[in-house]
C-alpha cells in the first residue's frame, strides 16, 4: 500500500463558525489539532502524513501535481483543447499569452487556485514544522529527520510556485498571522532561490538514504531537487526576465549534487514503464506525487487534475480531449537518416497522414507521448469492452480547431484497476513523477555543456537515447509490426556529428523536449535558458497558419515569462504585494 493511501487528515486552518448560540466561542469542533495537541510525536507524525496530502490536494480547475496547463499547452507542445476556445476559456487565454490578465476575469480557476492550493500546503507544512521545533530530541528522537522531510516538502512547494509566479512571498514556520501579514513578494530573484535552496540543503543533510514507506523524500531526492534548484538559478535574469548571466559556480553545484544520485536510480528498461500502471515508486522514480484507490473512502486519494484529458469520441473513455499534441510536437520526433533528431529543420514538413509516419525516421518515444490516428493507444491494440483501442480521428472532439493529435502519458487503458470514474472525468491512482532519474541525467549534462565540458555530457544524453531505442516492445501493433519507421540512433562524435559545444547544446534542449514531451516542463525549460519568447513565437508564426484560434496569439518577452500575481492578493494585501512586469 502506498504511502499515502494511509491519509490521516486534520483540520489545520481556522473553523468557521456560524452559529448564533451564545457558547459558539467556546466550541471544540471534532477533528481539529490544536497547536498545543500537536506537540506530541505521534500528532507530528500524523500532521507530516497530512502533508504530504497537501502537495497533491489539486484538482482539474486548480492543478498543483500536473503542469499541463502551465508547461505544456503554454509551450510548443501542445493546445488546449477541449470544445473550442471558449471551453475553459482561462486555458485558453494562457494559451494565447496575451489574453492573460491579473484577474482573469475574477474567476477562482487555474492560476489563481493553484496560488491559493500551494499556500494550503504550505500552511500543513509550517504548523507541523512548527510542532516539530517544540520538541526538544529527547521527547522526539527523530525530529532533525522529520523536520527535514516537511522543509523537503516545503522547498517542492516554492520551488513550483517560483517558476509559475517568479515573486512570491515566503512564509516559513516562525511567522505569527502579523509578521506574515507584513510579508511582502519583493525577495530578489537570487534571494528566493536560496531561500528554496536552503530548505533542500537542511533535507540533504538530515534526511535518511532510504524511508520505510515508499513515496517519501530521501537524501538523494533532496540531493536532486537542489540541484534542480541550482540549475535554475544558474540562469540569472534581471527584473524583465532575461537570463544576463550564467553562473558557472551555480553549474558546478549541480554536477556535484546529481553526482551524489547517480548509481542509486536507473532508467525504467522501457521509456513506456514510466506512464504505466504498475510501475510506481519504479527504479526511475526519485520523487512522486502518490495517489491511491484503497485508502477506505469512496474516491480514494485519485488524481483527477488530468480528469479533463481523456479522448472523447470513443465510449471506452470518459471526457473531454483537453491537452492536445501540437502539430510542431509531432513533427519534432522526426529523425534524419543517422537517426537524430532534425535541430534545425523537423518543421519544415507536416506529419498528418498514417503514411508520413512510415515515410519518415521517428523517435520511439512518439508513440509513448501521442495518440496518433492508426496507432495503438496506450500500448493497447485489442478490444476492451468491444471498444478498438486503435486511435481513431473520430476520437477527437472538435478536429477542426484542435486537429487530430492527442496526450497518452497521462491515460490508462480502460479497463485499468488504477481508474476510477466520477461522473464523466477518469481519475486515476497513477502517480506523477516530480523528478525522475532521466531528469538528473539531463540537469547534470546541460550543467556540464554549459561549463564546455560537453564530451562528458556526451554519454549521459546517450544513455537517454539508448533506452528510447529500447522501447519499441510495448507499441507494436498486434501483427507484431511497428506503427511508425522507428529510427534513432545514439550521439557518435566524428562519425553521426560533430560534438562541439554548439551542437551538444542543440542536442540537449532537443533531448530535453523528447524525453519530457506533454509532461509539462517544457515552458519552464525555454524560460529557464532565455528564450521563451523567440521560441514561441516562431512556433506562433508557422502555427496559426495551421491553426486558426492562434491567429492572434502573441508572446510579449519581459511579462510572460511568468503568470502575474492573482489581483485577489494584491488586493487583499492593500499592495504589498508587487506584480509582475508587463501586467
């Protein structure tokens, strides 16, 4: 059973009270924690399992565990989807850029609601770090551990809301309701980071190489988010967002950090094991948000924050075709002739038809990424529920606006145990990889390309290439023949390329996209290196002849970059807040 199948959950904000009775002052509701009653070990223990609830109490409208929204349809990868623009419109208007406003149509969806979702988690984390600090080692032999894992926790938290608002205030455990009302978001980018870093680094030094029960922070996840941590802060940028200054003191870190994983992770033997049922807490998986369907209640602790994403068209699936693959996602996977990835020209030719993927070298990790018309779905080629799992055009929605291409990461077979319907939304007890080994292999060969030690990223980024060559097993039609001219190749310098500098960090940012295509990081990643704007708007210029609801879309470098502050909270803070530029 997973860990947090085993869910103790406590009231840990204020109640609420509305009674007119004289005594209501007096009232003790059922349930709630005192500060005092916490400060006992076994409370902690449980507010710590509370926590960790916390960083996965998302949902369809207010996504904390999946970027998909953030990272994936506000980059190349992938549209919106859905009904049209106007489903979900606030999607929609991220999609755009420049429809994005501070208040978002004073709505409580996405970005705001992610703001407020993070917040809650940050509040169980600091009243049980707190509780924690009360107890001196005698009372609690295992504090420095446990006060580790909830900063680990915390750290996750910012380090999430950093990349999605960039100036946020930081609230840590000593701060009374005074002090946090006089805390403003106006900490420099540099200063933020370490603040991040710093609840990373307390968890690397004081957390155990292995835990009890699976899906809780060790030293080497805390040793992994660091140095994803600096990786990011490597990239300095000014007050507009761009990157002046690449730190090398802030790369050689991250070397040294992902150094301390490597050898305690591995690479699932297929790239597919990651995506699948089954393969949870793998031998891949660093950190995850955990979800389960046994945990006693009647929805268990699902996931339903993709619940929006399945296809539509076909019975065997629920609603509503959001998170679609974009063309240029699509044509990325394309190879050249030595089974490489086509840098400088994979968009030059549209792959539509069932047989431009045979016509043409591609990647593997296509068929494990999309859902593309003739191909099995979800590794599945047979009936389920006298339902063809072969992916039809009439299984999208609305092809007309969003075209054919669907997101398979995130779905299941349907008839998988790990499926849980409510209404018509599939959620799901698959877990969400936050950091994954193939990430710690990446974080350490972009660290060492951009230091011009290059020939020693070279085999880290192969060792990518290696397994995606591997993990054509699972996506074979049922005649046993391939869907698509798998053809790729690993990076041989002198022979395949010339593996200079430039041409390692082409290789790179590509590996980057393949690897994590529809996983939501790609937004982050282009941001990260400085060139967000000039990316995105030339996928926008070749798009929205292709794409009509783009036809308007325009990214505007130096505002976003970042979401801006949710008004609400400027507002409430009577504008101590600062918002983002640009808004």
């Amino acid at each position: 059973m997973k860990y947090i199948s085993k869910i103790l959950v406590f009231l840990l904000a204020g109640v609420l009270i509305t009674s007119c009775g004289k005594d209501f002052l007096n009232y003790q509701p059922q349930g709630v924690v005192t500060q005092e009653e916490a400060k006992t070990a076994g409370n902690i223990d449980n507010l710590v399992t509370a926590a960790y609830a916390g960083i996965t109490n998302d949902e369809m409208i207010g996504p904390m565990t999946s970027m998909w929204v953030y990272g994936s349809v506000r980059s190349d990868d992938a549209y919106k989807g859905g009904g049209g623009v106007d489903d979900v419109g606030d999607v929609n208007k991220y999609e755009q850029y420049y429809l994005t406003t501070p208040d978002q149509g004073g709505s409580d969806w996405m970005a705001p609601r992610t703001w407020t979702n993070y917040y809650k988690a940050i509040s169980r984390i600091n009243l049980a770090l707190a509780a924690a600090n009360g107890l001196d080692v005698a009372q609690y032999p295992t504090k420095a551990a446990t006060q580790a894992e909830l900063r680990f926790l915390r750290g996750h938290c910012y380090f999430m809301m950093k990349r999605l608002f960039n100036k946020v205030p930081f609230i840590d455990e000593t701060m009374n309701e005074e002090t946090i009302l006089k805390t403003s978001n106006d900490l420099s980018n540099d200063a933020l980071w370490n603040k991040i870093a710093e609840d990373f680094q307390f968890a690397l030094t004081n957390l155990p190489e292995t835990q009890s029960q699976v899906g809780r922070a060790n030293k080497y996840a805390a040793a992994a988010y660091l140095a994803k941590t600096r990786l990011y802060q490597a990239y300095e940028q000014d007050e507009n967002h761009n990157v002046t200054t690449i730190n090398p003191t802030r790369l050689q870190e991250v070397v040294d950090l992902t150094g301390q994983v490597l050898g305690h992770y591995s690479l699932q033997p297929d790239y597919g094991q990651n995506f699948l049922d089954g393969f949870d807490n793998g031998v891949e998986s660093i950190f995850a948000a955990q979800f389960s369907l046994n945990d006693g209640t009647e929805a268990g602790r699902a996931s339903y924050v993709t619940g929006l994403n399945s296809p539509t068209g076909t019975p065997a699936y629920g609603c509503c075709d959001f998170h679609k693959a974009s063309q240029n996602m699509v044509n990325a996977f394309k190879t050249d002739a030595n089974g490489l990835p086509m840098f400088d020209n994979f968009n030059d030719v549209d792959m539509v038809e069932p047989a431009d993927f045979q016509a043409n070298g591609i990647d593997p990790r296509l068929d494990h990424t999309v859902g593309v018309p003739g191909h099995p779905f979800k590794y599945r080629s047979d009936l389920i529920n006298g339902n063809s799992m072969i992916y039809q055009e009439s299984w999208a929605r609305v092809p007309g606006v969003y075209g054919f291409f669907s997101n398979m990461k995130e779905q299941q077979a349907p008839d998988c145990a790990c499926y849980f319907k409510k209404g018509p939304f599939m959620g799901t007890s698959k877990n969400i990889d936050f950091i994954r080994y193939g990430d710690v292999l990446l974080m350490r060969a972009e660290a060492l390309i951009q230091l011009n030690r290059q020939a020693e990223a070279l085999p880290l980024i192969n060792q990518i290439r290696a397994r995606a060559k591997a993990s054509t097993t699972m996506t074979k039609l049922a005649d046993g023949s391939n869907p698509s001219n798998y053809r790729i190749d690993e990076y041989k310098d002198g022979v395949n390329i010339n593996w200079t500098k430039e041409n390692a960090w082409k290789a790179l940012m590509f590996e980057r996209r393949l690897e994590f295509g529809m996983e939501g990081d790609r937004f982050f990643d282009l941001v990260r290196w400085g060139i967000a704007a000039e990316t995105l708007n030339a996928y926008l210029a070749v798009e929205k002849s292709k794409r009509d609801f783009l036809s308007y879309a325009h990214f505007t470098k130096g505002r976003d970059e970042y979401y801006p502050i949710p008004q609400r909270e400027i507002t409430f803070t009577k504008g101590l807040y600062h918002q983002n530029p640009g808004y």
